[in-house]
C-alpha cells in the first residue's frame, strides 16, 4: 500500500465497514472526513480526536499537541485535556525525550489543554519517533459543528494559507536542499511556519458565531478538506483557485519540488463553511481578535447535483479529485 492516510474508497471498505457495533450514546460516529467523535453526556457532549505524528520529528512534540486540539476546535469546541502515546526508538537517549516533551509542555500550554496521561516506551517496532495523542474537550449538548449543517449557498471560508505545516516540515527536514531556492530570511520564515499550526483560536471564534461545519486542513490539503466536507454532507462545492492564499515560500518550496500546495498537509489552516451573514461576521472577528488569523472567502457550497468543482484563474471548471497520500510524502520519503 502507499504511504499516507488509505484512499477513502478503501478506508471505507476495509476499516470503517468492519465497525458494526454501535452504541446508542455515539452522535457522531467513525466516518470520511470526521475529524471527531461526539459522545452524549446528558447536558453536555464530549468531543474526542485521536491523531499520529510520524513525519516530522525534530517537532513532533509541538505537533502531537496542536494537531488533535485542532480537530477538536474544527467542532467549535475548545480542548480540555490530552494523552500522548510515546513510542521511541532503540537508542533514545534521555535528552530525547526531554525535548519532545518540553516542546509538548509548551504547546499544551499554548493551546490551553492539560496533558492528562499517556504512555512512553522505548521499543524496536519503530526507527523513529512516533507519538499519537488524543484530545478531549466539552461542549453544551448540540453546540458541536458538523458539516452535516452545510446548505447550498453556505460560504467557504480558509484562515492563514495552503501547505502551511507542509511549508514548515520540508525546510526544517531540507534545508540544505533549499540553500540555493530560498534566501536565509525566507528559509527561517518557511521554518518559522511550523509554529502556526494551531487552530484552536480560529476554531472556537467561528463556534461562537455559529458555522455549518469546519475541517482542520491536514493531509490532502485545501482541496483535500473540501471534498471530505463535501462527502459528510452529501452536497457539492465551487472553490476559485485564485482566491486560494499560498505563501509565497510555500509556492518556490512548491515549485523546486514539484508538487501541488493545495495537496499539502496544512495544519494551521481552517475550512469553515457558514451561511453568508454569519461568515462575513468571522472575517470581521478574525480581523479584530488577531492580525495573524488571515482569512478568505474561496468558493461556495452547492447542491449535490453541481459535483465537487475548483475554477483555475483562467475560468476553466474541473473536478477535485478525492484525497490522496499526500504531497509531503513525495519530498520527505524521497
């Protein structure tokens, strides 16, 4: 099999398919594109997300944190508490393990979530550090956000730019590569990316104006993260190309490596899909709470008979494909 998240065609048949039993308490369940489940507790409802780090070492304890709290703010929903499951390689030293979990102090801390247990384990099933964290966070029963709210006329939103965690993975993993493709300041800023990835801010802003779904662009990217909303929700999508933010790092890392920035992995970005009043409201609110927090109207949702389309600049219709094993693979496992 390929490296990379499985096709969805076949993580639906051979994972998500054998999940027959269910319970009663479950609200949203294992499913393509559901970066959470729901639990029922009564007046309140427990969010989970569940996520490995295993491409990028030299942070993996800054993103083990970032990257489930992310998926739980995709509900609406703020992060409570997180576990992480360490797994170390053969040869680990103690100073290792000091900084990965230095880095997963100050990211928790950052992100507002407790780490409230775990395991850590030296062990010869990996050659390289891998950690899986899980987080949890709490919300008034129905607060939660689901692209299962989308309507036809809802607006497309994105914060920050495409390929923003991919941007920062390749210059810190190639920087010698990329001497000659960047100047110095843009391979620190290229680097500088990889402490953007949080979108818990971005995720609870947009919960309290109320959205009919949201979705932490990870792997397959923007146009990854807009095919899975669509399949949640059953409806299609109008995404103009040109409306898409690249940085400009991102588009020359890009460029030398031959690959497409809107398939690479970009945590730190969010998709919100909200009806137009509301949506106009949170880039209002992105501009006042934090300059950072950039964002953008890039298309529109559409009935399901339109299919799931993007607009190049020139004004040429195509389909987005589904999400594949993810660009960042072609650099790092070069």
């Amino acid at each position: 099999m390929k490296i990379g998240k499985l096709d969805s065609d076949v993580l639906q048949r051979i994972v998500i398919d054998k999940i027959r039993y269910r319970r009663p308490e479950v609200k949203t369940r294992a499913g393509i594109g559901e970066d959470c489940a729901v639990i029922d507790y009564g007046e309140y409802e427990c969010v989970v997300s569940t996520d490995p780090i295993t491409a990028d070492v030299k942070n993996i304890g800054r993103l083990a944190i970032h990257i489930s709290c992310n998926d739980v703010a995709s509900n609406g929903i703020e992060p409570l508490g997180i576990t992480l499951a360490v797994m170390l390689p053969v040869g680990t030293t103690e100073s290792d393990v000091q900084t990965i979990m230095t880095q997963a102090g100050t990211a928790a801390e950052e992100a507002g979530v407790e780490i409230i247990g775990g395991h850590t384990e030296v062990t010869p099933a990996v050659n390289q550090p891998v950690i899986v964290s899980t987080a949890f966070g709490r919300g008034i029963a129905g607060e939660s956000a689901s692209a299962r709210n989308m309507r036809p006329g809802d607006m497309i939103l994105m914060t920050k730019s495409a390929g923003l965690e991919g941007t920062g993975i390749i210059a810190t993993e190639r920087a010698e590569e990329l001497t000659g493709v960047l100047t110095p300041q843009e391979l620190r800023r290229a680097q500088g990316m990889i402490r953007d990835v949080s979108v818990v801010k971005d995720g609870v802003t947009a919960g309290r104006i109320g959205t009919s779904g949201m979705h932490d662009v990870t792997e397959g990217g923007i146009l990854g993260a807009v095919w899975e909303m669509c399949h949640i929700s059953g409806l299609g999508a109008e995404v103009e190309l040109e409306a898409i933010h690249v940085d400009p790092v991102t588009e020359k890392i890009a460029a030398h490596y031959g690959i497409d920035p809107l398939r690479l992995i970009s945590s730190g970005c969010m998709l919100i899909v909200a009806p137009p009043s509301k949506a106009y409201k949170i880039v209002t609110e992105y501009h006042k709470i934090d300059v950072n927090i950039k964002s953008a109207i890039i298309g529109k949702i559409c009935g399901a008979e339109h299919g799931i389309t993007q607009i190049d600049p020139q004004g040429q219709e195509s389909e987005i494909a589904p999400p594949r094993a993810d660009e960042l693979y072609k650099v790092i496992n070069r």
